[in-house]
C-alpha cells in the first residue's frame, strides 16, 4: 500500500527536497505541494493524501488554520498531518495538537525521522518527534492549562467517564510515551490487546489518533506532569 503525502510549506527548495526524498521510497508517493495552508486544504480535498506535512508559519492562512479546517471535516478524517516546525519547544507545539495535529516534528529532522514520522502517521500512531523528550507535551499542556484557547477540562472529563478502568490505565500510559509494547509489557498484555483499548477510547473520547489521546489527557486532568 503506497502512502500518499502532500507536502505545504512556502519554501520552493524545501517542498522539492522533501519531494526527492518521498518519492525515492518504494511505499510512498507526493501527490500535490501546496504553498500555502488554503492551497493545503483544497488539495487535502481533493487528493485525500495519507499524510501532510505542514509547515506552521505560511503566508495567508498559516499552518495551524489548515490544520483546523482539515481536522474539522469529516470528510478527512483519513487525514494526518504532521505538523514542521523550526524550533520544537516553542508553543506551537502545543497549538500544533490542539489543532488537531497527529505530530510535530522539526525541520532539521534526519531523512530517516521524517521518512518514519510519515510511516507513523500514516498509520495512526504519531505522537512525537524522536528529538522530543517524553515529557515535553505533558509540559507545554499544563503551562497552557485554562488559557482561552484551551477547552473545558470538564468536557473532557464527562467523556472519560465513559472509558472502563483499563482504559484509562491504558491512556495514562499512551499519555506518557509509552509505545503498544510497551504498556503490554507493564500490564502482561498482549500488545494487540492495548492497541484495542487504545482504538476504543479514541472512539469513546472522539480523538482521531494518539496525539489526541494524549491532549485529553492532560487537558481533562486525568494526567498531570510530574514536578521535577
């Protein structure tokens, strides 16, 4: 199965770098640049590529607006975006994910990151780029924690009350970084086993992959970062 990637950032040498880079693999193919977030968005329509890589600061509509939009229609829901950013800790991070972004991860990435971060979001399982620590996403949410931007964390919080107590085992330990393997290692699982739990308590909290998992979690409360 080919992954389709739709590469949006306004730097022409840059959307025909990642080109090369995509279309050398076997499993992968660019089907549209686009240079801006309106031009992401129609394309993303109309392509109904796997993943977009989406750089956040663009002229006109920017990264975080594209993002928004495409996270909002049902329509592409298939849609992941991984979302390209110059410095990673900084607060686009978390307005990355708040946007409905399944990633982040920085532009001076090795080849070999950002040919697995494709992989990783194609498949539903992105999180966090491998320069990022663990605990950074737990940090910038709690910072954030009650800004207007935020929601509710008590509409968070009704949800959650629809997962059974593995559930939430299990999302506290998503929450926390910890791969399928992993958490079926700590709770003698079988890693098929979490990635059921994990399925089902994206469909009970409405997330569209890990990294929204990992938003409710710290936006409801349910995790909250460790003081060091």
């Amino acid at each position: 199965m080919t992954i389709r990637v739709l590469l949006a950032d306004d730097q022409t040498l840059l959307r025909s770098a990642f080109r090369v880079l995509v279309d050398s693999e076997p499993d992968m193919e660019v089907v549209g640049e686009a240079a801006d977030g309106a031009q992401a968005v129609a394309l993303a329509r109309s392509e109904r590529p796997d993943v977009v890589l989406m750089d956040i600061r663009m002229p006109g509509t920017d990264g975080l607006a594209a993002t928004r939009t495409i996270s909002a229609d049902p329509d592409l829901a298939g849609v992941h975006v991984v979302m390209l950013t110059t410095f990673e800790v900084d607060e686009y991070v978390v307005q990355s994910l708040r946007a409905g972004a399944s990633g982040f991860l920085g532009k001076g990435a090795e080849p070999e990151e950002l040919l697995a971060a494709i992989r990783i979001a194609a498949a539903g399982d992105a999180l966090l780029s491998p320069a990022a620590t663990k605990g950074l996403i737990a940090t910038f949410l709690a910072q954030s924690a009650g800004a207007a931007e935020g929601p509710d964390p008590a509409l968070h919080a009704a949800r959650l009350a629809a997962l059974t107590g593995r559930e939430r085992e299990v999302l506290v330990l998503v929450a926390g970084g910890q791969s399928n393997d992993e958490i079926a290692e700590r709770l003698v699982v079988s890693p098929l086993t979490v990635k059921t739990h994990v399925n089902r308590a994206m469909a009970k909290l409405g997330a569209r992959d890990r990294a929204q998992l990992v938003v409710i979690a710290y936006e409801s409360g349910l995790v909250r970062p460790r003081v060091e």
